[in-house]
C-alpha cells in the first residue's frame, strides 16, 4: 500500500512564512528556510512552498528564496505562485523545486498544464484547486478565494487529469484556516472521480483531523500550515498515531 504523506505547508508573503485565516490577517510565523529546515529533521513526507502575494501582485515567485529553501531540504519540493508560463516553471525547478504547482493560471489558460506535462513530465505538475460550497455545490474560486468563477470543481479536477496533471491539491477556502477538520465529503468524491493522488488542504487542527481524512476523505496526503508551525502538531507523533491506527506512512 503507498505510504500516506505529511505535508507542512510555506505560505510566503514578501520573503517570510505567514499564517491567517482565508488568507486575510496574515501573521508571521517566521524564516522559511529555518523552517524548512526543521521539517526536514522531524520527518515531513514533502514541503509545498507558495508565494501568496505572487499571483496577487502579479509579481514572479522569489526564485532565490526558492533556491535557498531547496539547499536545506532533503525531501521532494513544490512551488506555486504566480506561475502563469513553461518559462516561470523551468525557473523554479531549475532553482530547486521538485514539482510546480499552478492555480489561477490554469484555470485561464488550461492549456498550460498540457504544456507543462509534456514539458517535463506530469509528475512534476500540481493543479492547486480553491473551492467553496456555495448553493450545495463546490465552485472552484481564484486569488487565494478571493474571485469566483462558474466552474464547478469535480468537473475541473476529471478535466486537469486529463490534460496531464500529476496531482492535485485541493483547499477548502470554506475550512481554510479553521481547524476543524479538513472537507472530507468533497475529498471523497474527488478521489473517486480522479485517478491521480489528492492532497488535502484547508482545516487541519488536531491529528484527528488527519486521521479523518485520510480515512474517510480517501486523501494521499494532508497539507498543513499554522498547526506545524506553531508546534500545536508535532509531525512525529502525528506520524506515531496514524501508525497506531493503521494509516501506512512512513516513520
């Protein structure tokens, strides 16, 4: 059985890890590349790596941060923000990355994943997908939550597989940032639909919330930020506890 990974999450605004709720009141939760750093020690399955002002200010994600922080890693790397190009993506695996994941650019361009996927390989490419229950039903939103579209996400997840995504993560902007669980009924469906692994992302507060969605979410990974950096989780003896409950995951 393939081994269910733990994901500590970078959210990065001008250089430095920040932490809020929706992503609005962000809070400083410190140097990234301390923090990657640590997590490679305690034992983090893979680190994900965003610039959260990138897409916003249509600014480049800080390709050199990204150098820095792959120097002290070990594990596989993503970064996303602000990717809208093959030329962005060749920059930051180029830098270091393992995998690139794209958002907002997808989803205006979704040629770019095929591009992206022959280009390097669709094990390299993560669709990063913001969704919110609205009227019953999940609609995939841009811009950290903060624009809507009319795309409904179980059809974009089956279209971004198609055209060549290795992975998708997805982010519950409706439990983002709540800690009270991960949006395992939608995580569910996901990946029943979808062929390709799924990490979980949005409302992690308490290793039961992981436990749950590896269970009943059906996810491959669970991705969290303020709960690891704030040390309210401690990914060793989360890790323990899902071992005790039967989760594979490596120790």
């Amino acid at each position: 059985m393939i081994a269910k990974r733990i994901i500590p999450c970078l959210d990065i605004k001008n250089g430095r890890t920040v932490k809020g709720v929706n992503f609005i009141n962000l809070i400083d939760a410190g140097d990234p590349v301390e923090l990657a750093k640590r997590y490679t020690a305690e034992g983090a399955d893979e680190l994900v790596f965003l610039d959260i002002s990138a897409t916003e200010q249509k600014r480049k994600t800080l390709s050199d941060l990204v150098l820095r922080v792959a120097e002290a890693l070990d594990i596989p790397f993503t970064v996303g923000g602000g990717v809208s190009s093959l030329k962005d993506a060749k920059v930051l695996l180029k830098n270091g990355a393992d995998k690139v994941s794209i958002n907002s650019a997808a989803v205006k361009n979704p040629n770019l994943i095929n591009e992206m996927s022959n280009a390097f390989g669709n094990q390299c490419v993560v669709v990063a997908i913001d969704a919110k229950k609205i009227n019953n039903k999940w609609i995939v939103h841009l811009v950290g939550g903060k624009e809507k579209t009319d795309i409904d996400l179980f059809d974009w997840a089956n279209e971004v597989e198609s055209r060549g995504a290795g992975e998708i993560l997805f982010t519950s902007m409706d439990n983002d940032g709540t800690k009270k669980g991960f949006a395992n009924s939608a995580l569910s469906k996901l990946s029943e639909i979808v062929n390709i692994p799924i990490i979980a992302s949005g409302g992690a507060g308490c290793n039961k919330d992981f436990l749950d969605t590896f269970t009943i979410g059906n996810a491959d990974a669970a991705l969290a930020a303020s709960v690891f950096h704030f040390g309210k989780i401690k990914i060793p003896e989360l890790k323990k506890d899902l071992k005790k409950n039967n989760i594979p995951i490596r120790l």
